[in-house]
C-alpha cells in the first residue's frame, strides 16, 4: 500500500497556524515591508538633521525610534538590509562633505559604514523579543559605534549620535561616561519612545499606565543628566591669541600652487597682532595658536621658512603653537604640532597620532597605488606620533589635538589625563571648505570641553576657529575661508571629571551588556521557536 504524503503550504502560502493574510508573499506582508523601508529611510534622514550644521539634536530621538521600529521582530536577513537602508539614509548626507575628494571616495565611505549600521539592525532585531529591549538596542549602538571607530585602517568614528549633541539635555552624561554614555542616553529614549509607539498601537492595550511608563522614561534619562558631577573653576586664566590665516586653493588643491603663501598669510596676521598689541587695541596674549598646516614650507629644513616664523615670534613676543608638515628621514613626514619660541625658537612637539587613511597615508599602499592613481596626492607617508600632546608653552601646559584626532576618545582622554590645560586642537579642514565638516567637527570640541573638564580651543586654517568653555558653550568663533583672529582669556582647570578618571571603562561595560544580551537572545531562540513575521506588534514587548 502506497502512503500518499502530505502536501505542504504552496509557496508564498502562509504556515499552518499563520493569521490568514500573512504569508511571506501577500499584499498586506510586502507593505508592511514597505513601510519598515519607509521608516528606516525616514529614521536615517531624522538623524541627519540632528546634526551641524542643521542642528536639529531633538530629532535624533525619533531617528533612533523609526530605525527601532522598523527592524524589531524581523529574521536576521531581513533586518540587515533594512539597517544598511537606514544608514545609507543617515550618511549619505552626514558625510557629504568627503565628496570635494571625488563622489567615489563618499559613496565608498558611506557604503562601508552604513554595514555597520547593518550589522546593529540584525543584533536589535535579535534582543528585541527579549524584555527592557530598548536597554540592549542602546548598548548595542555602543558596540557598532566602537566597531566603526576601530576598524577597518584604524576605524572612522565620525557621526557618531554623541557628536549631535553638543550642547543639549544629553550633553552633561559625557562629563560621566564620555561620549559612549551620551550615545547610550540618546539611543535608549528613542528605544522607549518606539516602546510606547507600539503601545499605543496594540488594541490590546488597556489603560494609560503601559504607555506613560516608556514615555516617563524617555524623559527622565536627559533630567538625570543634570544630577551629573561636574568640577567647577579654579579662578586661574589664561591669555591665548588665536590666529586663522586662511589659504588661497580651493577643494583638493587649498594651499595653492606658489610656494609660502599659506606661511606669508599667518606670519602677516602675527605682525598685526603684535602691533595691535602696542597699540592696546587688544590685550596681549600670553600665547598664540596657529593652525595645522599654518606653514606650507618645512621650517626644519628651509631657512627663509625658519626665519619668518622667528622674526614673527620675536614680535609677538610670546611663545606659538606652530603648525606644520615636516621630514622625517628621506621618505616620510609628520603633521606637527610645535612649540616656537621667541627666545629660543623651536623647541619641543607633538606629532599627530591618528593619520587619517588616504589623506596623510595610504593603507594597502601598493594595491592602492596601482589601482587608483589620485591616491598619489597623498605624496609622502605620514607616520604617526607616539607620544601624548601635553606641550608647555609659556604659563601653561596645553593639550594639543590634532585636527582628526578630536573624534578619537583615546586621544583627547590621555593627553588630558596627563593636566594639560586648555585643549588646542589644530586643524587643516581647506579641502572642505563650506561643507558640513567644520560644524560638525566643532560639535565635537563642544562634546569634549565637557566630558573633561577643559576649555577647548579650535584654531582653523579656514575656519571654524572657536573657543568652547569647559560647559560646551561656544564663546567665539568666526567664519569661514577669512582671515580672522581674535585674543580670549579661558579659563584654565586641571580638576578631572568622572570620565576623564575612568576612560574607556563605561564604553566597555555597555558592550558586554550588548553582547549578553545577545547570548540571551540566542538562548531563547533555542528554547522557544522564532515567530511568523507579521505585524510588529504581534511580538512581544517588554
């Protein structure tokens, strides 16, 4: 006797047991698919806003929520590509300012780190049957955010949902846990703001109490920031004077083709803030600050180089932070940050730690070269400092960071754990010129004045110079492609806040608890069968 089999569910079909009309292939499946694709589109884009230049922090937290929202309780597979979705909508914009490099080099970037984003949708989905799942989506933004900014060639931590919140309800958590901690607060109200989204969808929902309780929290998380400890001052100051020379090149090309324009611009301002000096227009400054690239000639190897920024210093009078490229060996080259002296000239230095790929060195060097020929502009290869930036220059002894290296917690964090106070960050941003590069980096500044405790001091070759007190504030600034300076009394503080004292510890707490929580995940899943996909609320919720 021949047993007939069992026939099993046509494609496209519902499973057995399925609620009819949620098969894989029905209409009402691929439009909620639809619009998990619009809310993740429209996630990325309210992220975007809430970044500088538009500045728009408060829709980060609806960003955050429709991204939530439109990758819970879907498989892995699916929930990877409607991440990517979300990043693309988020970094397309975020980092347009790479294009002046060439729309390959954008869309490249934008495309590896929008697999990050990927890759945070898939570990969000997987907690999100678990319960407080907008806890573990938090930490787990954490991780991906650590992922980015460690690898590939030394990672890329820019845009990350701190760097929009530079002067916010949010912004006091840096002074507790850097900015993994701002991140964190960030991400888990827009997890709870999703959570009472889906609550007021369920019909089942009785009462008001499931919906406040996630609501009561989303604002509860930024009224805690202010119980954070802060320092207060110390009653010292300091004197700096900070110059912005500006250059005569646009885009890949800023310093121009004539040799010592870019030199002759910033030694000129020094003479005429030397003579307003004698003419008590303006108080006289007990250190000036030059930016990155402030010389475009070798003052290590060209006389007429060495002997303008001397005679410039003499007239001044006070010790310069120089900015400058120079030789190391035959081959090589440093982006330094060095001390000049009007008595005994150049002195010591820091040397930029964090190169940025394809800018000042070239990773995979020889595959690269042979493959794409703008890579040679990179010319000489940078090789990277090794030591903090904690430099004297006369009363003080400042923090100097170098352009990149604001984005990079290990690099502001040791070099003001070594006392240096005020912060200098030193910056080349001429290629981008216009863009929304300057904004967004000087949100950062704001982000780091906080988490340690020190006023940050941004001299720009194009702008944006600013001053940014130890309260994030921006206190002054000026334009773009100008030239401009000005001559600030900052506040100067050595006391260290909680971040500062415990670095890197709160980043890592928070991806063990991401990765716990994916080991819980991956253990309910053994226990209990993963659900039908259909509408988001048919899974659970707290």
């Amino acid at each position: 006797m021949v047993q007939e089999k069992t026939a099993g569910p046509a494609p496209g079909a519902a499973p057995p047991g399925a609620p009819p009309g949620t098969g894989p292939g029905t209409p009402a499946t691929r439009g909620r698919l639809a619009m998990r694709a619009v809310g993740a589109v429209a996630g990325g884009a309210l992220l975007y806003l809430a970044f500088p230049p538009i500045g728009l922090w408060f829709l980060a937290l609806p960003g955050v929520a429709l991204l939530t929202l439109a990758v819970r309780g879907v498989r892995a597979r699916r929930a990877l590509w409607l991440g990517l979705l979300g990043g693309l909508a988020f970094l397309l914009p975020a980092l347009h300012w790479v294009s002046p490099i060439g729309d390959d080099a954008w869309l490249g970037l934008v495309a590896l780190e929008s697999l990050f984003y990927g890759v945070w949708a898939v570990g969000a989905a997987l907690t999100s049957r678990l319960p407080l799942w907008p806890l573990w989506g938090a930490a787990l933004w954490v991780a991906m955010e650590w992922a980015r900014g460690t690898f590939p060639v030394g990672g890329f931590p820019w845009a990350r949902v701190a760097f929009s919140q530079g002067e916010t309800p949010f912004t006091p958590y840096a002074a507790l846990g850097g900015a993994p901690l701002v991140s964190f607060a960030v991400v888990l109200c827009g997890g709870l703001l999703a959570l009472a989204a889906l609550r007021i969808s369920r019909r089942a929902t009785r009462g008001a109490v499931p919906v406040v309780l996630p609501l009561v929290g989303a604002l509860a998380v930024p009224a805690v920031a202010f119980a954070v400890p802060r320092p207060g001052d110390e009653g010292r100051t300091v004197t700096v004077g900070v110059i912005q020379g500006n250059v005569p090149g646009r885009g890949m090309h800023p310093l121009g083709d004539e040799p010592a324009v870019v030199l002759g611009n910033h030694v000129r301002m020094l003479h005429e803030m030397a003579q307003a000096v004698r003419q008590g227009t303006v108080k006289k400054p007990d250190l000036v600050v030059l930016p990155e690239n402030s010389t475009d000639i070798d003052p290590y190897r060209s006389d007429f180089a060495r002997a303008q920024i001397d005679a410039a210093v003499k007239d001044v009078g006070v010790p310069v932070l120089v900015g400058a490229v120079v030789g190391v060996g035959e081959n090589n080259r440093a982006t330094r940050s060095l001390v000049w002296d009007p008595v005994t000239g150049p002195g010591a230095y820091y040397d930029k730690q964090k190169l940025v790929p394809f800018g000042e060195y070239t990773p995979f060097k020889d595959v690269v070269l042979a493959l794409f020929e703008r890579a040679s502009l990179v010319g000489k290869q940078s090789v990277p400092g090794t030591r903090d930036g904690d430099l004297r220059l006369g009363p003080v002894t400042v923090g100097a960071i170098n352009c990149y290296e604001v984005a990079f917690d290990e690099v502001v964090g040791d070099t003001t754990r070594t006392g240096a106070s005020p912060l200098v960050v030193q910056t080349n941003n001429a290629t981008y010129a216009l863009t929304n590069l300057p904004a967004q980096q000087l949100a950062m500044s704001q982000l780091r004045a906080v988490e340690h405790n020190r006023a940050v001091i941004t001299s720009a070759i194009t702008g944006i110079s600013a001053y940014v007190t130890p309260q994030g504030k921006i206190a002054w600034r000026t334009g773009e492609l100008v030239p401009a300076s000005g001559v600030l009394t900052v506040p100067v503080r050595t006391a260290q806040t909680v971040a500062t004292r415990v670095g890197s510890l709160p980043q890592w707490l928070l991806i063990l608890v991401g990765a716990g929580a994916l080991a819980a995940s991956r253990l309910q899943r053994k226990r209990i069968p993963a659900p039908t996909e259909g509408p988001a609320e048919q899974v659970g919720e707290a």
